[in-house]
C-alpha cells in the first residue's frame, strides 16, 4: 500500500502540465481517473503508437489512471460530474479560466457544492492579472519565464531548452500545492480552490539562482548566476571525448589543480575562496577546459575520482535504458498489453525500498461504466447516459 491510497483524484486536464501532475498521484498509490471529452486528450495522437489513440506522449504521462468519457458541454455530463465529484478529494484541470463557468464548474460555486474538494485549477497565467485566461504551452512559458532569454546569454541566441520545463516542473509544483491543501483540510475539514499558473511558477523556478543581485533593494549585483551563465560551464572536452566536472569547493579545486600537474594556480588569488572564484569564473572555467583537454576522458575519471572531485562521463540518451546503475536499482519496467508490450522508466522514489509498480494508460473512456457504477449510477442512468451521447455524436 502506497502513500496516496484511498485518495480519489478527477483529472480533467490534457496535454503535458496537468496529466504529468495527476500521474504522479496515480505512482503513488491514488485512483485516478482520466476524463475526457469525447474526442480524447490530443496527445493520444502524438508520437507513434501500437494502436490509435494510444500513442508516445500520452503514454508518458497518463499510466495508472482509469479513463471515462463525459460531455462536460451538456447538462447531463454535468450533472454526471458532480455525482462523482461528491465522493472524490481533488479535481484538477487545465481549462481556461473564463471557459469554467460554462461547463458548469464555477470555481466559486464549485467549491461551495462540494466544501471537502480540492479543486486545482492548472493555468498559463495567475487569472487575476493582465494575462490571465491567456492559452500558454510549454514554448510560451519558455520564452515569456527568462528560459529563452537565458538560452540566449549562454549560447549567444534565444531557444528553448530541448525538454517540456515549463509542464514538467509546473506539474510536479502543481502536486506539491494540492497535497497542501489535503493536509490543511485534514485539519480544517474544508478544501478549496488552488491556483497553480505556469508563467509564475517558471519565473520562480528561474529566480531562485537568477535573482542573484537583485534579493537587495538597491540592487548589489546583476540578475543571473554567473557560475551557470559561465560559457565554459558544459562538458569538457578531453582527448578523446568528454567529462563532466564539478568542482565547486576549495578542496575539489585543490584536488583538480592537483591531479593536473598545474599547482601553480593554487595560490592565484583570483581562485582562493567561492566568492572570488564566482567572480572570475570565466577564468577559473576556461583555465580548467585548457587542461583537461590534454588526456582522455578515462584518465580524468580515474585522477579526479582519486581527489574526491564529482565528475562523470557525458552518458548518451541511448545509453540510459542500459546502464548498469538503472538496470541495477530496477529502473525500467516492461508493462504486457493486447497490443503489445510497453516499457517505462519506473517511478523514480522508493517507499520503504520498494518502488510503486506502473501500469497501462486507459484507452478513451475505458473504464466509463465502472466508474459511474461506483457513484451510484443504476444500469439505467448509465444507458440513457451513454445513449444521449452517441446520440449527438451521430
């Protein structure tokens, strides 16, 4: 039994931010249902697939939820949704703010009907300022949050950084949120309406390294970690590949100056102490690029590790679902479906030394007559239901 056991989770968000969020509930232990409109979450047809509608990117981000389909557009979808949601802890979505009152999901009056829920509500933007109700994806929130900007400082023209951030790390804060509002209610007995936007979230993330100078009013120095924004911070070239070094305290600098029979610059006073070292770090980067380059990745693996200086080979993508470390600790998993087999990256946290098992996505609306027969649907409200909607789709 898992952490999240017995907590009952509605996931009416799509794409990335919102599905990431609500499958780490499903890792650990919640039941989660996935619900979708009728014509499913977009990422069902992203990326290749073994069958329709069950394609990469939805794989990534929806295991260990059950599906169900309603039409939140009609009165009976509505009404469907507020049957379950009597029963249920969280509801969490990714739906415009100015669109909620027309699926019958006012925030407000929503939390007034169901005073136990929590009721998360996944936005570009914090709807009470000027770009509230704003559409955002994760190459917006990347350029709008400084991502690109610093993209920009360090490699000379603005990009994104090749991975979802913005959904990623807005997701996983989005569940930090939520859990808080469990406990608060554990001891207040009342949930409430979560706001977790993405453009602020990512500004966050940015500014805890980045504010750097500007913590002090005037400001005592420029936005913008110089260590990180360093042009040499990056995988050293060696004489026959990279390495990755890590030298940050005195010692590890001592330790490398050491091994590469360069300790003359032991005593530059430019490199005595981390704060002299950040401010020369160009110098102190560039110096160590112009050395390692003389012997081979294997060699600084071996002087470094000796002088207790972190360091690493630079591992490909496609070396990861091999490597003996993953493979040793049980990392991934093979999951057996009708269509055929799926394999996963497992859930990175370990409870009590056991990792949580994963299991497939659900097909669109798999699971829908199950999970209205558990909120108390007769065989009857489930026909008429199901039968208005073939109905219109007709």
């Amino acid at each position: 039994m898992f952490p999240l056991h017995g907590l009952k989770v509605i996931d009416l968000s799509s794409v990335i931010f919102g599905p990431y969020c609500a499958q780490w509930f499903a890792d650990l232990g919640a039941d989660v249902v996935k619900l979708e409109a009728p014509e499913g979450d977009s990422t069902r047809q992203t990326g290749p697939g073994l069958e329709p509608g069950m394609a990469a990117l939805f794989l990534g981000s929806n295991r260990g939820k059950r599906g169900l389909v309603l039409d939140l557009k009609t009165a009976d979808g509505q009404a469907a949704l507020h049957r379950l949601l009597e029963t249920a802890d969280v509801l969490l979505h990714s739906i415009r703010p100015q669109k909620l009152a027309g699926l019958g999901l006012d925030p407000a009056a929503t939390c007034a009907r169901h005073p136990r829920l929590v009721f998360a509500g996944m936005h570009g933007f914090g709807a009470a300022g000027p770009y509230g109700g704003l559409p955002a994806y994760d190459d917006v929130i990347q350029g709008m949050s400084g991502i690109a900007d610093l993209m920009s400082q360090s490699t000379g023209s603005p990009r994104y950084m090749p991975t979802i951030i913005a959904d990623k790390v807005s997701g996983l804060t989005a569940g930090l949120a939520i859990l808080a509002a469990i406990v608060r209610r554990q001891t207040t007995g009342k949930g409430g309406f979560v706001e977790i936007p993405m453009f602020e979230t990512l500004v966050a993330f940015n500014f805890v390294e980045h504010f750097y100078g500007h913590h002090f009013d005037p400001p005592l120095g420029p936005l913008g970690y110089p260590r990180v924004m360093a042009p040499w911070r990056r995988p050293l070239a060696t004489a026959d590949g990279h390495v990755c070094m890590m030298a940050y305290t005195d010692a590890h600098w001592r330790g490398f100056f050491t091994v590469a029979d360069a300790a003359q610059h032991l005593d530059d006073p430019r490199f005595a102490s981390i704060s002299t070292r950040t401010t020369h770090i160009d110098a102190i980067y560039g110096l160590a690029g112009d050395l390692v380059r003389h012997r081979t990745t294997a060699d600084w693996l071996k002087l470094l590790e000796a002088a207790q200086v972190p360091c690493a080979p630079v591992i490909p993508l496609d070396a990861l679902e091999t490597d003996p470390h993953l493979a040793a600790t049980g990392f991934f998993t093979r999951i057996d479906t009708p269509a055929g087999p799926l394999r996963y990256p497992g859930v990175p946290v370990l409870f009590d030394g056991e990792r949580p098992a994963v299991s497939a996505p659900p097909h669109l609306g798999e699971h829908t007559e199950q999970i209205l027969a558990e909120a108390g649907f007769t065989p009857e409200d489930i026909a008429a239901l199901l039968a208005s909607r073939a109905a219109r789709q007709a």
